[in-house]
C-alpha cells in the first residue's frame, strides 16, 4: 500500500507514536509527527521498562498487541543499538497471582515456578521468565532515528487541538497520552504517577518485578552499566518532580530483595505520568472532516504493547485509505 502522496499527522512522540509513526512510514506514508515534548522528555523515556504481566482492556486485544510487540522485540534483541535486550528474572507476588501464569507471561514458552530458594523472604509465589527489557533513552533514540530516516518529520510543536489537527491533515493519529484528556474531552483519562530511582549497576544481571495493588513495590531493571528501580504508583497525580520520601522507599523496598542495592551510587530520580484508563482507546472517529484513529490509555504498559497497537492503527488508516 506504499503511496506517499498519502499524508498522516501522528500527535505525541512517545514509544505509542513514535512506534506509529515508523510502521506508517515504512508503509510508505508521508508522516509529521508533532509534540509537545522531544522524545527523551516524555513520561516513556523514564519507563523501566520491561515486557510483562499486564492487565490493560480490552483483554484479548491487549494480548494480541502484547503477543505482536514481543515477536519484533525478540528480533530488536539481536541489535544491540536498539537498547531491547532479553533478560532472565523474576516475577514474584507477597500474596499470590490471580492468574498464573500472570497475563501475558501465559504467552511465553519457558516460564516456570521459582523453585525452593529463588524466593526473597516475605514473597509467596514467583515466576522465572526470559523476557525483552527495553533501555527507553536508547530505545527512543533508535526510533527517533529510524522514523527520520524513513522519511518522516518531527516538529517540536504542539496542536491547540482537533481541529487545527483537522486542518492539518485528514488523516490524524492521536498518541497524546494523558494530553488526550484535553485534548479530546475525555475524561476517563487521568495520570498515575510513578517513581523510578536510577542507580550504578553493581553488577546485576537479572531483573525483579514485585507484582501487587498497593501503589508501592520493588522493582530493578538492568540496563548496563545503569539500573532502574521502581516503584510508585499515585492516581490522579500531575507532579513530575521528584518526591524524596518516594525515592528512599524505592530504595528501602529493593535494597531489602537484593544485597547488593545498599549504599549504591544513585543517578537520579525520575518521574512520568502513565496515561490511564479503563480501557484502551484504539478506534477511529470522524471529526471535522477528517478520520482520526485515537491511540491512548495504555498505563504503564505503553512500552510492551506498542508495536502492536502502531500495527493496528496503520491497517485502520491504510484499510479505509484504498
């Protein structure tokens, strides 16, 4: 379906449009891509970020994003320049997983149950799993370059809003985000805060992810020479900056799982606003005379079903473009 007289404007330079704006590129359209934000600014570069357990709906769409993403995650793992790297870890629970293998990991071969001794003290359950870690600078630095090198146009420059979208191009993507709560009127949209403190790695090879309800866990990614901890979750919660108290309980809860944590040269913290709803907004609407396909609403797994969702809303635009 190449045609580049076929021009798409994508709102949003997070991984949801970045990743949008490459697969429509490399399609063959003429993509601009405006935002508010550069891409090493958005709350997608401070996300840990791993391929994993989530609980987004719709479920069965969800698990095909999550099950399309990873096939070209397993394929970005073999480029070291890309920052997606296969990892081996674990996943653990205090008080037990309501399903197990806990969402998408039930998409994976090689999953088992930690055995006696693979469990930290005060964990019930747990799981061993192989799965992609994502180095977010990295990582959005590689889709940056090869959505330029597609042909495609970032602009530093919010929209108003739809309608100036509008205007612009009949075909819109919107990958705003939390934005999209203003920027459409919707307000089932709404922030969830998170923490991560980024520290020296002393050496660690595998990852951990607590999973639980309470707005608090432990949680290490090993990203080379740095690690990510987590973490933090606050409803409704606009703040970027830096909660100190945040930050100590990061460092408390994962310095008590890994030894090796304690006394670590920390980085920085860092915080972004995961773009929450009850569902997932992947749909087209028709709006002052253009079609715009909303893509937004993915919380904290934006990363992990991304190419997924980018592959669905290029065959909306392209399917109803012929």
């Amino acid at each position: 379906m190449s045609d580049r007289s076929r021009s798409v404007l994508v709102l949003g330079a997070g991984v949801q449009g970045l990743s949008t704006g490459v697969v429509l590129a490399e399609s063959g359209c003429r993509v601009r891509i405006r935002t508010a934000e550069h891409p090493q600014e958005t709350t997608s570069a401070v996300a840990g970020a791993i391929w994993g357990p989530t609980s987004l709906h719709p479920v069965e769409r969800a698990r095909r994003w999550a099950a399309r993403t990873h096939a070209v995650f397993l394929d970005l793992a073999a480029h070291p320049e890309t920052g997606v790297h296969s990892t081996l870890g674990t996943v653990a629970s205090r008080t037990g997983f309501p399903e197990s293998p806990p969402g998408s990991l039930g998409l994976l071969d090689g999953v088992r149950p930690c055995g006696a001794g693979e469990l930290p003290s005060g964990f019930a359950v747990g799981l061993r799993a192989t799965v992609p870690l994502v180095d977010m600078p990295r990582y959005l630095e590689y889709l940056t370059n090869r959505f330029l090198e597609a042909g495609g146009e970032l602009v530093l420059g919010p929209v108003s809003g739809l309608a100036e979208a509008a205007e612009e191009s009949p075909l819109v993507v919107n990958c705003t985000g939390v934005a999209a709560r203003e920027l459409v009127g919707d307000p089932g949209v709404r922030p969830v805060s998170g923490h991560h403190v980024v520290v020296d790695n002393p050496g660690i090879e595998e990852y951990f992810v607590e999973l639980g309800d309470t707005g608090e866990w432990a949680s290490y990614m090993p990203h080379g020479q740095r690690l990510v901890l987590g973490g933090t979750a606050v409803e409704h919660d606009w703040s970027r900056t830096p909660d100190s108290r945040a930050a100590e309980g990061i460092l408390r809860r994962c310095g008590a799982i890994q030894p090796l944590l304690h006394d670590v040269r920390i980085r920085g913290t860092i915080v972004g606003l995961r773009p929450t709803s009850d569902a997932v907004r992947l749909h087209t609407e028709h709006f002052a005379g253009a079609r715009v396909v909303h893509n937004y609403g993915h919380g904290g797994s934006g990363v992990m079903v991304s190419w997924g969702c980018a592959q669905e809303v290029a065959e909306l635009v392209l399917a109803e473009a012929r």
